[in-house]
C-alpha cells in the first residue's frame, strides 16, 4: 500500500486521516466536517469518502438514522498513526497556545484544563541567532544571569535541549574551555559572535548515552509498588531509559531521585544505578577535558 499512498496527493492522504481520526476518536464522522475543515466542495467530498470506502471499507460504515458514519467495530485505521500520547500533547499545546485550536480536530472539545505552567518564554530573536550560531558553528555574545551573577560572556551553542521544564542551550564556553548547559530564558542580551574553534565531539557528556534502571521505591508496599509500576509503565518491575549524560543530572533532579530521606510514597521511585551514573559524569568530564587539552596541544 505504501506504493500507492504516495502516488495519492498529500492533501488527500491527509483527509483520509481526518476521516480516520473522527471515527476513532470521536465516533463519527460527517460529510460537513470534512468540507469545512478543508475547505473543499461536496462533490470532492463524496469522491474522497468513495475512495476510502474502497480502501478501507472495513473501517466505516454509513448511520441511516443518525446520517453519519461510524466506525465499525474491527475498526484497524490505515492512515492516521494512533497515539494517545500525540494526542494529549496536541491538546497542552491548544491549552499554552502552541496550537490553533483549528489544528485539533474534535468537533467539540472535551473539558479540559492543566496546572499553570509557569516557565517564563524565550525571546524569538534569542532563539533564532542561537540556531544560526549551531549552523554556522559561531559563537554568541550573551549577557547572561546566572544565579550567582550576570555577565557578558561569549558562547558557542551545539545543540538544544529540554529538561522537562525548561529549554537550555548546550555550549562550549569560550572563556572556560569547556562545555557547560545555559538555560535559554537566562539570555537577556545576544549579539553574533565569531567562528568558534571546538568539536562538538568533545562535549563526552552530550555524546554518551546511558541508561537508567528506575524501579519502585524500595519502602513502598507492594501494592503502591504495582501502582508504580503501570504509571511508568515497567515490565519485570523495572523501566529502563536511555538519556544523554548531560540530561540526566535534570532527570535526577527532577523526579527527586537524589534525595535519600523523603517518604516512598513521596519519592515513588528509585535510581537503582545512581552511583555508576554518578560516576560516568565524572568520567565524562575527565575524558572532555584530555581531548579538549589534547586538541589545543594540536593546534
């Protein structure tokens, strides 16, 4: 079929998924939702539900009464990947403003509502010279407030990151030979930099991936522990995830998985492996910092 989809034009692709998308869920579909939501005639919209009735028959079938159509009950959609998690992040993205609401495709929104996100945002301008400094391997002058101090310093951005909260800039530091993360919302001044001489390969940190074994809390009772275990969803009560190296200091922090003394059920989980992951930072620092030594040894 794979074949044949791309032959078929993208827009039509994309209705095919609408219709799909409406029947899985909302339960229906009418003619009206697709002519309004793409704008297209009703003749081109008996042509696009004939077209997926031969392809996907299975799928729909026509409500007499109701004068929809609803999805049959062996519905297996061809066309519209099914995620519950894509779709829950669409609909916080229409929540903080990210998103259109024309862009989610319930005819009626379900009641819905989030805890304030109060992260401050980043300035567009900000974020549009550190992409050119990524590209272009420049650095960026940036006025820049740590919680120690505020100052001019010039970096060079390799890559991007989130933490769960908030956006940092992962960079080589010029004025300290080596690669450190700067939290974007932090940068209240930038200015183009020069060419940057460094590699990004020398930031082991950002480079090496590791994994963390999470597994319930060792104090809770083996029914919190079952709890646990679906909320992250664990098989053999263990879930195992690969992070960067640079990431999983936020990780750590941010599920609390470096304080010894809180409750279980406060802590719910446990980093099994904290000490290896601990010391494969140190190792990581140890290994940038010779090749950052060796490389300007080379120069």
């Amino acid at each position: 079929s794979n074949a044949t989809d791309e032959k078929r034009p993208w827009m039509q692709n994309r209705r095919f998924e609408f219709i799909e998308w409406k029947l899985f869920w909302e339960g229906a579909l009418n003619r009206s939702d697709l002519e309004e939501t793409f704008e297209i005639s009703t003749p081109q919209t008996s042509i696009d539900l004939r077209r997926y009735r031969e392809l996907a028959g299975d799928n729909i079938e026509y409500d007499a009464t109701d004068k929809t159509f609803k999805p049959t009950k062996g519905m297996k959609p061809s066309f519209l990947k099914v995620s519950a998690d894509r779709l829950l992040l669409q609909l916080r993205a229409l929540l903080t403003g990210a998103l259109p609401r024309k862009e989610i495709w319930f005819r009626e929104m379900p009641p819905m509502d989030m805890a304030p996100d109060i992260v401050r945002n980043v300035d567009p301008e900000c974020l549009r010279l550190v992409l050119e400094a990524i590209r272009l391997k420049r650095s960026v002058e940036v006025r820049y407030q740590s919680l120690t101090n505020s100052r001019v310093r010039e970096i060079a951005p390799h890559a991007l990151a989130f933490d769960g909260y908030r956006w940092h800039v992962r960079a080589w530091a010029c004025d300290r030979d080596d690669f450190r993360d700067f939290v974007l919302t932090r940068i209240d001044d930038i200015k183009p930099g020069s060419l940057a001489n460094y590699d990004p390969e020398d930031d082991v940190e950002w480079t090496t991936v590791v994994t963390l074994d999470l597994r319930p809390h060792p104090g809770l009772t083996e029914e919190q522990a079952l709890a646990i275990q679906r909320d992250y969803s664990m098989s053999d009560g263990m879930r195992k995830i690969d992070v960067r190296l640079s990431m999983a200091y936020y990780f750590i922090m941010r599920m609390n998985l470096d304080l010894e003394d809180l409750p279980p059920a406060r802590a719910q989980l446990s980093l099994h492996n904290i000490s290896d992951i601990r010391k494969s930072i140190s190792e990581a620092k140890s290994e940038s910092k010779r090749r950052i030594i060796a490389r300007q040894n080379k120069d």
